[in-house]
C-alpha cells in the first residue's frame, strides 16, 4: 500500500462528485487518516461517503456561506483533527453571454469561485498545520478567451491568483499554496453547469482526439494524481504555480 499521505487529514470542498471526489479516493488509497468532503447537496455527499468508506466525513457545506464554512471548521475541530492537505476545489461552470448576463449569474460565479476559495482557506487557516499545503482548483481557462465563458474564466483567474499572493502571505507558516488547471474532464459539470447534451458531450470528446495532443478528454483521476502530487512532500520546494493538466492542450 502507497503511504504518502499516511496518517494524515485532508479537506476537499466540492469533494461529493467529480475530481473532488477523486481526490478523497486517492488520498485514503495514499494512507490518509481523514478525509473530509464538502458540498451542498447531502445526497450526492452520501452517495460519495458509501464508495470512500469510514475515514470520510461527509459535511454539507455551500462555500458561498460563512455560516457554513464555519460549520466546516468546527466539525473537524469537534474530532480533534488538524489539516495536512487542503484542496479548495469546489466550484461551478457556467457559461454566460455578454450582453445579457445578470448581476445574479455574476454574483453566484463570483460568490461560489473566487469568494468561496477566499473565505474556505480563511476560515480554515487556524487548523492548517505548519507545513501544510493548498492546492487551488482553478482551470485552463484562467489564461483562454474561450467563447461566453468570461465570468468563469475571469474567476478561475482570479484563483490562479490566489496562489501566488497566499504563497507569499502564508510564507511564516511554511504552507505552500499551489493552483491545479485541468484542462477538459470528465465530470457532472458538463451536464449540470456547462449543461451539455449528451450529443455535445461526445461532440466534445470527438474535438478533443484533433485539438489534445494526448487525443482525449482526462478522466477525474488523472486530474487527482496530479493535486496530490501538489499537495505531498514530493512537492516540497513547488510554490505559487499553476500546474496545467490538459493532456499539453494549452502548449500547442
Ligand atoms: N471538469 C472539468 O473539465 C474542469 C476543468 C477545469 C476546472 N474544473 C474545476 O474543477 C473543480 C471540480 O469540478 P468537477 O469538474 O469535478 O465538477 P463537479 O463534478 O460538478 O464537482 C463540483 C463539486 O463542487 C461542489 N460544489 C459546487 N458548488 C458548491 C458550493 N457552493 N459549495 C460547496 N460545494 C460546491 C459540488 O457539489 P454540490 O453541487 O452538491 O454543491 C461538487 O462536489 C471546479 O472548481 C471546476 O471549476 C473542472
């Protein structure tokens, strides 16, 4: 058995579905004591606790909410737990035509991605432990002018960002503070936030063999790999970066 997270305790918001998830799964194979996983939907959560087993704690948890991030902080406060690894990774995708975008389609883009990575890891900065690490979900898009995807591209930018200062403002600590950009990936956000038809969704893995030079669209665990790599001791001297996972769609 792999044990680069032996006996340690993990945070993943947005842990409930897709590379969350993944992540939860990968740090328990890699000896994690705890694993705790947030989202808003208490089904899906239970749903994921039933695949990961005992050493998850499942906590519905709107990143959008103080009340609930502090919640968050208390129940892993209540079992006497500090934090090795946090994966700020929850957020949502939707598109979003100039021209005809609310202030409410802003406001929920911003509130869940940008002011819900903020407040997650200021809320939960008292129980990262020294030398802990962060790891930022962000995306490909952050650096893409992709079509009517500005509001969640100008957030994931926005997250991108996070990392770099955080790397700095958490130096005392000794935390590192890294950002994951997966490229295209195959979770629910197709469905539920990009709201792709089943037809565009193949449409997309079809694109994917021309336009990424590995001819594919990730599966979640390839995008996991790479966020625990970020968060483990492997990555003892990495600080401030985006690490792009997009099978090199970015590089060409
Ligand atoms: N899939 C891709 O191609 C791709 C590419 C680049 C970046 N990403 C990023 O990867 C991260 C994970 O996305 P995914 O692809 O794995 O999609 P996903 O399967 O839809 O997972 C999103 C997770 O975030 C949770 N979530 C959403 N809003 C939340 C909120 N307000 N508070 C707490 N939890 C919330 C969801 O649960 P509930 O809905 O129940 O709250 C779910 O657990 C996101 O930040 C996304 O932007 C994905």
């Amino acid at each position: 058995m792999s044990t680069k997270f032996s006996n340690q305790v993990a945070v993943i918001t947005g842990g409930s579905t897709g590379i969350g998830l993944a992540i939860a799964k990968a740090a328990l194979a890699e000896g994690a004591k705890r694993v705790y996983i947030t989202g808003r939907s208490a089904k899906s959560l239970d749903a994921a606790v039933t695949t990961l087993g005992t050493a998850a704690v499942a906590i519905v948890s709107d990143v959008a909410q103080q009340a609930d991030l502090n919640k968050l902080k208390s129940e892993i406060e209540s079992r006497g737990d500090q934090v090795d690894a946090l994966f700020a990774n929850a957020g949502i995708a939707e598109t979003n035509e100039l021209g005809t975008t609310s202030e409410d389609e802003f406001a929920k883009s911003f509130d869940i991605n940008v002011k819900g990575v903020f407040f997650t890891v200021q809320t939960l900065l008292p129980l990262l432990k020294e030398g802990s690490s962060v790891v930022l979900t962000a995306s490909i898009v952050a650096n893409k002018g992709m079509p009517n995807l500005s509001l969640y591209s100008a957030s994931k930018a926005a997250v991108r960002s996070f990392a770099r200062s955080w790397a700095n403002d958490l130096k005392t600590h000794k935390i590192r503070v890294n950002a994951l950009s997966p490229g295209y990936t195959r979770t629910p956000i197709m469905e539920n936030g990009l709201k792709l038809s089943a037809e565009q969704i193949v449409a997309l893995q079809e694109q994917a063999k021309e336009t990424v030079p590995l001819g594919y669209v990730a599966q979640p665990d390839e995008i996991a790999s790479a966020a625990l790599f970020l968060a483990s001791s492997e990555a003892s001297y990495i600080n401030g970066v985006e690490l792009t996972v997009d099978g090199g769609l970015t590089q060409i």
